[in-house]
C-alpha cells in the first residue's frame, strides 16, 4: 500500500478497467462477512469462472466501493492445495512467513476460527469438502515503501472451501470499517525482498515533508479466489482490493498503488511456496514455537547480530538519521518487543533455507539475501 504521494511511472490511465459484470458478486461475497449464513456456491460461480478464465500475471483496476479505489490482479503459483493451506493458512505458522513484504503480524481475534483451521489442516476435515469459518483478526503490515508508513488495523473475515471437480476452491473475503490505529514511522531498510524492516512508535509518514502526517488506512475490503488445477498442479490466486487511506479524510491512494502492493505479495508468495528448499511444514512450526517459549534475554541476544549487520551493511543510511541512532546506540534493540524479535529470527531461518547455499547465519545474510526476484 501506497498513501500520500505519487509514485513515479504507473498511472492509473495505464491501467484496463476491469469488465463489467461482477459487482454482483462483489456484494453477494461481502454481505456474507461478520454475518451468520450459507453460502451458495452457485452464486458464486461467475467470480470463479472469471479469474480462472483469466491468462496470469493480469491487473485490472476496479470501480469504487464504500469509497475506495481498488484494483485486481491474477497469478499463478505451483503448488498442492493441502500444502498452500498447510503453510498459508496455518495458526500455527505465522502469516508473514508467506507474505513477509505485506505483514509484520496477524492473529485471529476469534481462537475458534483458528481450531477449525487447525482441524483441517491436521485432516481432521476434509480439505475438499464444504466449510465455512468466520472471523476476526489483527494486523500490522509492513511498512510502505514510499511514505514509510506502518499501521494495524482489525477486520472480519471470510474462509469459504467448496468443492470442485478440477481441485478444491478457496474464496476468502475480509472488511475493515474502523479506522487503523494512527500511522507511525517506519523503515524498509535496503532492497524489499530482503524483508528488512525497522519501526518506530513516532507518529507520522518518514517521506520527506511529511513527517507531520496523522495518517490512517479509514477503511479495506478485499476478496481473494484460489482456485486449484489439480491436473497441472497450479493454484490460479486472484485478489481484488478496495482502499482508503490517507489523511484528513482525504483518500490519498490511487488504483496503481493497490496494484502494486498486491504484486509485491505475489513475488514472495509464489517464490516461497515453490522454492525446492522450502523447509516441511511441521519444520517451520516446531521453529517458531521454539522461539516462542526462549527466554527474553536470550532473544535479544540471537537478533543482536542481525541489527549489527544492517549498521555494517550501511544500507540502514537510506533510513532516517532517527533510525540510524536508535540502532547504533542500541536502544533499538533494548525497546523490541519479542514478537518482533521472533519475527526477525523467523524470517532469518526461512532465508537461509530458501538459499540453495544453505547459507543463513541470522544477521550476516540477511544483508546480502538476493534469492527472491522483487517486484512491488
């Protein structure tokens, strides 16, 4: 997500309007969010047909909702459906692992909507079958890679499995109506695909001029359709997106902003799920709960390196002078909060898997990590 300034290149002129055709759909999935009720497949099937119809790597903008631009954009990734659940989908495996750009963290709200998940997951459920869960979460994403600006934000949600003859469907739907809490200063230190990010509790945007912002995501919709080709084995994953954000209750987000989020999250997504080192499911899961239960002082201990390196690599010079101190003096690493701290080490242990070389020594390739092609 991009607020409050132009980015230079795309247009929203550059990009086709999506056909028509659809806002039906559009309104059936979204009245079936934060609300009790069946839903029925066949209504959903002209949005399936759609996206599975589409050819890859298609963006389209989007027809304003609830006073959002939006845009849509279709990709192909490789991969079983059980396993794109297994590791996307998991409560067990944190999110960011599969969009480490997009999310800093995201938990459900709702402990139900995440045993169900874990029924499924653990085969307790067929996967194949028809389910429906509902709920709620929270989440911090990233911080932007034109204002520097991070927020989090609640929202309901919609998981619908359904059946089908050529693999199973997952349609999922998630709205945001309350405001995010204030935006606040944050760093994307060096290249974006190397997932390092630094964040502040200062309010305001880092982009030059607009320290001053009281900033916020006001409301977000979005819907995503992954839709199995168990033939080829491919999943076609197609995500439309409503925002609004900016400031004073101005909408500062164009359709090429939300574009090229959405296409930001496809590169890692699509790169992660079909790297041949991709560690097994039950790997990334055991990890993460060992980090989980280490001691605090421990913690920060094993990501003192990390920041080390960001200050060696001097790529931390393309951030504030703000964060260069913080991290120099080591007050940086004195403030972390431990779920950063995990998430950090987390991260570190899937680069250096995902590198053929099997290089990974937390702080030291992080710097240096060019094995995930970029995007936006």
């Amino acid at each position: 997500m991009i607020i409050g300034c132009s980015s230079v290149g795309a247009s929203d002129t550059d990009i086709e309007p999506l056909p028509g055709g659809l806002s039906g759909e559009f309104e059936y999935i979204f009245s079936l969010v934060g609300k009790d009720g069946q839903v029925d497949p066949e209504q959903l099937s002209g949005i399936v047909d759609f996206v599975r119809s589409l050819p890859a790597d298609k963006g389209y903008s989007l027809a304003k909702r609830r006073g959002g631009v939006g845009a849509f954009y279709a990709f192909d990734v490789t991969s079983d459906f059980s396993d794109f659940i297994g590791y996307s989908f998991n409560p067990d495996i944190p999110p960011y692992v599969t969009s480490p750009s997009s999310l800093q963290h995201q938990s459900w709200l709702t402990p139900e909507t995440a045993q169900e998940l874990r029924k499924m997951i653990s085969g307790d459920s067929e996967v194949g079958s028809m389910h429906v869960l509902r709920g709620q979460d929270n989440s911090t994403i990233t911080p932007d890679i034109n204002t520097g600006a991070y927020y989090t934000y609640s929202q309901e949600r919609l998981l619908a499995f359904l059946p089908d003859p050529a693999g199973p469907i997952l349609v999922t739907a998630s709205v945001q109506d309350d405001k995010s809490d204030i935006g606040r200063k944050g760093c994307v230190v060096g290249d974006d695909t190397n997932w390092n990010y630094l964040y502040t509790d200062t309010t305001g945007l880092t982009k030059e001029g607009f320290g001053w912002v009281n900033s916020f995501m006001y409301k977000a919709s979005a819907i995503c359709i992954y839709i199995t080709d168990a033939e080829s084995g491919t999943i076609r994953v197609g995500t439309f997106k409503w925002l609004n954000a900016g400031w004073s209750r101005i909408n500062m987000v164009k359709s090429h902003h939300i574009l090229k989020g959405i296409k930001r999250f496809a590169q890692d997504f699509k790169n992660i799920l079909e790297s041949p080192n991709l560690p097994e499911i039950d790997e990334i899961a055991e990890r993460y709960r060992e980090l989980q239960t280490t001691q605090e002082q421990e913690l920060r201990q094993l990501v003192a390196p990390y920041l080390d390196a960001l200050m060696q690599s001097q790529q931390i010079e393309e951030c504030s002078d703000t964060f260069v101190s913080l991290v120099s003096s080591g007050k940086y690493l004195a403030e972390m909060d431990s779920q950063e701290i995990v998430r950090i080490l987390l991260l570190e242990y899937l680069k250096g898997n995902l590198d053929s070389t099997g290089a990974g020594n937390v702080g030291y390739r992080t710097v240096h990590h060019d094995s995930v092609p970029v995007d936006s």
